[in-house]
C-alpha cells in the first residue's frame, strides 16, 4: 500500500516508448519533479536508447528532476535471458542524477533503480514509495490551509452589516 504523502497533484503518463507520442511527451514533462525511465531487462536495445531517446524530452522537467531507471518485465527474464545487470541501470540511474545528489547527499544513500514485474507487481509499491520519498518528503509537504467554505447558511439571519439604503445580494 502506498502511504499517504498529502495533497499533491500526482500524474503518470506511460508513452510506451512510441515515437509517435514524442510530441506530447515534452509537453506533459514541462515541470515534472520525477520521471521514470524504463527498458526491458531482457532486450539491451531499450536499454541502450534510454540516453539518446529520452533524456532530450527532460530538458522540460524540473531543474532538479529525479530520474529512475526501471528494468520491467522481471517475471519473464532468467539468468540466462537477461540482457541488462541491476548495476548498470544503477550506474546509469546515479549518473542522471549526479547533480541532485551532489545538491542532497540523502538521494545518493536511496535505490535509484528498480527491477519490476507488471505481472507480480514487484517493486512497483517501493519504486513510489522511494520517488515520493524524494519528492514529496513529509516534512516539508504544504500544510493544508483551512478550506473557505461557499456554502450558505439558508436558515441564518440576514446580515446586520448592510447599509441602511444600500441593497444586499450578489448584484450590487
């Protein structure tokens, strides 16, 4: 179960890595605090474009941008299959985000990679749970304001506070 990080604005858009959405990538990561970058743990191409590919549509993203790099399809790959090692996506992943972690040295001590099953679901909740921890740490997430209220009181008195002669309403 993920944990409650508070009230943010919270979207994930899944390109699948088609070329034909590059256009709107560019235009969902302006101003993204995270992105996750993701290749298959059985086929060394989509590992191999990460950089050439993707890294160009996050020159939108947040200065700071965390960057986690996400091998999937880990219920279908054995030893024998696997075509990329978790210490290269990790490797890749500290190299992206050299500059937050030099800024943060607390980024630096997390796993910035992952290794996941959509199938099992291996990983996902840690992948977040970790991302959010980084970007929406607790300590400093907003403090809800007390919400005004538009709601009318039909059963209250009139307000006492409109000056004789003047009209009261919305209209005025």
């Amino acid at each position: 179960m993920l944990k409650q990080w508070g009230p943010y604005n919270i979207a994930i858009w899944d390109t699948a890595g088609n070329e034909r959405y590059s256009g709107l990538t560019t235009f969902y990561v302006r101003g993204a605090s995270a992105a996750i970058l993701a290749y298959d743990i059985s086929d060394r191409r989509t590992f191999d474009i990460l950089q050439e590919r993707f890294l160009p549509i996050l020159d939108g993203a947040e200065d700071n941008c965390l960057i986690t790099v996400v091998g999937t399809k880990l219920d279908l790959v054995t030893e024998e299959t696997r075509q990329v090692k978790p210490e290269e996506a990790e490797s890749l992943a500290r190299e992206l985000n050299s500059a937050r972690i030099e800024k943060d040295r607390t980024v630096g001590e997390k796993k910035l990679s992952f290794e996941t099953s959509a199938k099992t679901g291996h990983s996902v909740e840690e992948l977040f749970n970790v991302m959010f921890g980084i970007c929406l740490p607790l300590d400093k997430a907003p403090k809800t304001a007390k919400r005004k209220t538009s709601t009318v009181d039909l059963d209250a008195p009139p307000s006492s506070r409109v000056p004789v002669g003047e009209k009261a309403g919305c209209c005025n």
